[in-house]
C-alpha cells in the first residue's frame, strides 16, 4: 500500500467514523488508525489503537468489530469471542452481527495465546477473515457502508419509537374506548388503530433501510 492509498484509506475510514463515534476526534482517529493498520495486516498496531478507541468510547460497535477481527488474526480466540460479544450487544447491524455470531461459533473449539491446539487462521472460513462476504469490497467503504446502515438503524428506531409513543398518547388522551377484559369500558386503543399505526411505521423503517443499503451499495 503506498502513502497515498494509506492517507485516502484512513481519510476515508475517519470521514465514515465520525458518522459512528460519540467518542470525540480522539476516538475517531484511534478508530480509523486501526482500522488503516488492520488493512495492511499490521495487528500488532491495529490492537494498539482499536484497544484505545474501544477504551475511550466502548459505545461504539465498529471498535470491537474491527478490534474482534484483529484479535483473531493474532489468535487471540476468547477475547476476539468477547469483542464479537461485545458488538452484538451494541446492536451492529444485522449483516455484522450475524458475522459476529458466525465467528464465534466457528471459533468454539479454537485455543489461543499459548493453547495446545491453536488453530492457524487459514483454518478460518474466506468469510470469517475480514467480515461479512462483501468481496473485491475495501475496508473504507466497509466502514463507509456500516455508518451508513448504522444511521438507517437509528432512523428507523426513532421511527418505531415514535409509533409507541403515538399509541401511549392515544391510549391516554384519545377518543377511543375498549372493553377490558372484565367487559368494562375504559379509554385505549383498539388493535386495528394499534396495528395500523404500527404497520404505517414499520413501512417507513423498511423504506429508510432499503434506502440506505442502495446507498451503501455504491461504497467500494
């Protein structure tokens, strides 16, 4: 990799970060550095700077996500299990997290740091040595592709959540009455408003994601 491609590529990654981190520049740079390292199959200095990134925001997936993978590389299987771990708990998206748990049953029976039956990484399935199966795809554009899905993730949460609390609103404040299960009426909401509102918001949720995988799609 020469010096221009290791500058757009970590350009790149903080640009796509940035969009990602609550952790402030600080973090970012951590974060894009190893992403950089990870890339050029440095893993000695891309633990170093994903080991600080996930320390100065532990909020944000894409740390352990690229710190997990590192961690494989240098065969290092039960912390890289906690890393994945880690960022399913922080709600990657669903391609990533899928990858999180492929990897982790995958790596079940592997020993590492000194264990008596390591297992080398070429024993690795092609899709468990670098994420999800995105070939002929660069790590920019995989951090690029991931804060774009990340974004479309929360867009669509508020949206649901919105939904709730339309429905919490009207369950309150609203003209509707039901019976209880007593046969008593009170003020609610009665399932086929709840459905629609639900089904209204679920659409637009759909609609932001499909949006924004068209979108990450042109990322490569």
């Amino acid at each position: 990799m020469t010096k221009r491609q290791k500058f757009s590529l970590q350009s790149a990654a903080l640009t796509a970060i940035m969009l990602l981190t609550t952790g402030g520049p600080t973090s970012a740079n951590e974060l894009a550095n190893g992403v950089a390292s990870y890339s050029k199959g440095d893993y000695a200095s891309a633990r170093i700077s994903l080991t600080a990134a996930t320390q100065q925001n532990p909020g944000n997936w894409l740390g352990h996500y690229y710190l997990a993978n590192t961690l494989v590389q240098l065969r290092q299987y039960e912390a890289a299990k906690a890393e994945y771990t880690r960022c399913m708990e922080l709600n990657a998206p669903a391609s990533y997290a899928a990858y999180c748990q492929k990897a982790i049953s995958q790596m079940s029976g592997f020993k590492g740091s000194g264990g008596s039956s390591s297992a080398p990484t070429d024993s690795l399935t092609p899709s468990l040595k670098g994420g999800p199966a995105e070939g002929g795809i660069s790590e920019a554009a995989k951090v690029r592709r991931a804060a774009i899905m990340a974004q479309a993730e929360k867009e669509a949460e508020k949206i649901r959540k919105e939904a709730d609390e339309k429905i919490k609103d009207l369950e309150q404040n609203g003209n509707y009455w039901v019976k209880d299960e007593h046969g008593n009426e009170k003020l609610g909401v009665p399932d086929s408003v709840r459905k629609e509102i639900q089904s209204e918001a679920e659409a637009k949720a759909a609609e932001i994601i499909k949006r924004a995988e068209r979108q990450a799609a042109g990322f490569r």
